[in-house]
C-alpha cells in the first residue's frame, strides 16, 4: 500500500463518519416526528416502524466521532511521512 492509497482511505474514512453524523442529526431533529423511522446510520437505511431514542443516537454519534478522529490520525501520519519523504528525496 503506497502512501497516496493511505491518505485516500483515510479521507473516505472521515466521510463516512460525516455521513454517520448527518444520519444521528436527523434522527434527533425528527425525535418527536409521528410516524418517523429511524436512519441506521451504520447503513443510511432507514429501519421501518423503528423509532429514534436519545440514548441510541448519542452512542451512535460518539462512535461517529471515534471513528473520524481515528480517520483524522491516520490522515495526519499518513501526510507528515508524504512531507518527511519529500524531504529526503528534495536532500
């Protein structure tokens, strides 16, 4: 695995936790909605006939936060060795 593959993974790691967090947010928003089904923000389907809960979401949503700092880090790292390289090969 090269560098540029770590870097890519990494940004679609961050994108999808931002999409687990944009799932979590309507749930919340929709709390109180008659008749709303909950979005698994696992899966961005929705689970018919399931309600949304506070507790749910909110576990949800620090597992989305979790899961884009640790996609953050691997970026981070990833991009410091990109510029370290460069600087041995600019040497």
């Amino acid at each position: 695995m090269n560098i540029s593959s770590i870097l890519n993974t990494a940004s679609s790691g961050m994108r999808a936790q931002t999409n687990r967090f944009a799932a979590v947010a309507n749930n919340v928003a929709n709390l109180s909605t008659p008749g709303y089904s909950r979005v698994d923000p696992s899966t961005l389907t929705t689970d018919e006939g399931q309600p949304a809960d506070l507790a749910t979401e909110m576990t949800d949503m620090m597992q989305a936060a979790q899961g884009y700092k640790a996609n953050a880090v691997v970026f981070e790292t990833g991009a410091d060795l990109w510029q370290w390289l460069a600087t041995i090969k600019r040497d």
